[in-house]
C-alpha cells in the first residue's frame, strides 16, 4: 500500500473521530472516549505510516514543507492521544484531527520536495525537540481556544452546548499552563540545539525561523511569570497562548514556504 492510499484512510478515520466528538460537545450523540480513541489510533497509525513512505524514498530522506507539514500534524495526533489517557484534552480532537486532515490532503496533491543530505545526530536531535515543542504549544493553543469558549458562555449565563460536556473552567486552564511549561521546556532543548548543532544560521537561512522561535519563547516564558506572580488567567490566558502559537507557527512553516517557493 502506498502513502497516499495510506493517507487517505487516515483521512476517513480522523474525520470520523472528529466528527463523532463534535457530535458529543453538542450533545447530540453519547459520549465515547473509548470509541474516539480507536479511530484516532487507526487514523495515526495510517498517518504515521504514510509519513514514514513519504520521507524515506529510494532517493533520499524528503524534508521539505509537504513532509514537515505531516510529519508535525501525526506527532501533534500521537501525543494528544497519548495525553488523553491520563488527561482530559480528548475534546480538542475536534481541531486537532482535522488540522491532521487537511495536512494529509495538501500532502496527497502537493509538491514533492528534493531529498535532503544526511542528517547529524544533533541536527536530528534539534529537529525532534522541536516537533516535540511544537506539538505541545499547538494542543495548546487548541486548548486555549476551548478555554475562551467557555469563558464566553459562562460570562453570558449560557448552561447548554459544549459547556456542559467541558471539565469545569479550573480544571481547564491548569490544564492550559500544563501544557504550556512542558512545550516551553522542551522548545527551550530546541532553540539551545539549534545554537549547538547549526554551523551558520545565515548560510542556512534559519534567521528568521530562529528570531521567531525565541520571540515565542519569550511570549511563553512571560505568560509563565504573570500566571505565577500577577494571577494571570482567563483570556489574557488565551490571548497571549495564541500569540506565541501564531509566532511559532510562522517560524515553523514560514522560513520552509520561503525556502521552497519564494527563494527557489
């Protein structure tokens, strides 16, 4: 079986699972966890199959924006599956998953990148601290949309909908700042790999991809403080959690569009 037929059974059960969850935050369906769990280990498993076909060809290792896109979007899948087993973050399947679908489509009628040169063993470090990082501030910044949602509806007295399926608002936002100082720890491994590992950041074109990753670094890292020592939470909460995303984000995928379309 090859990578795209592989991608789009992926594609079918992620958009199954999502489906059936959003059903259940509107309580229009019984809520399964059990169920969402099997399709989304079906969708990952096909997911990280496909990745896997994608990357390593007879040519060469693919690194490029199309791999990098799938290869992040089943890492952020994998561990929000994970976490869900000990944590309550299996609502966010509904963004999370078809974040992952919409990879996989881009990835099936998308360029094919050249193959990359062999890798370091503190590139390769560099490069999976970072997935990892990345994959934690994105569930995340998911969870800080849910957290603003709720928010809205408990401000405007609203008692039904996604509310009443939600853990209370509490349990939500330290949830919110668990997830944050894990990705700030491990986005801190990346950036200080990336300074080890990387010979020349200028002859790399990886400037930009560093400036931004620190600049989120720091939007994180403030966010931490004011939690702690100023009280921070709510909105603000969610405000600066989409800021520092939105900067990683762009750093992440910015510098690979400019790379491989602007600058080819």
């Amino acid at each position: 079986m090859d990578a795209i037929a592989l991608a789009l059974i992926a594609i079918v059960f992620y958009g199954a699972a999502a489906t059936y969850q959003l059903l259940a935050l509107q309580s229009k369906a019984p809520s399964r966890p059990t169920l969402i769990r099997l399709l989304g280990g079906a969708a990952i498993l096909n997911h990280g199959l496909s990745v896997w076909l994608a990357m390593f060809q007879p040519d060469g290792l693919h690194l490029g924006l199309t791999e990098m896109g799938i290869l992040a979007t089943f890492t952020i899948s994998l561990m929000l599956l994970l976490s869900s087993l000990k944590k309550p973050v299996l609502n966010l399947a509904i963004g999370v998953f078809p974040m992952s679908m919409a990879a996989l489509t881009y990835a099936i009628w998308g360029p094919v990148s050249a193959p990359t040169n062999g890798l370091a063993s503190g590139l390769t470090l560099h490069i999976l601290t970072s997935l990892v990082a990345y994959s934690l501030l994105v569930i995340a910044a998911c969870q800080a949309l849910l957290v603003s949602i709720q928010n809205y509806q408990l401000k405007h007295k609203q008692t039904r909908g996604i509310i009443q399926v939600l853990p209370p608002l509490q349990t939500m936002e330290r949830l919110l700042f668990e997830l944050i100082c894990s990705g700030l720890i491990v986005l801190t491994v990346a950036i200080g790999s990336g300074f080890i590992f990387i010979e020349d950041l200028f002859a790399q074109h990886l400037v930009h991809k560093t400036t931004l990753s620190i600049m989120a670094w720091l939007v994180f890292a403030v966010l931490l403080a004011g939690h702690r020592w100023l009280g921070w939470r709510g909105m603000t909460a969610v405000r600066w959690t989409l800021g520092g995303a939105s900067l990683l984000a762009l750093g992440y995928f910015g510098s690979k569009i400019a790379l491989e379309f602007l600058l080819n």
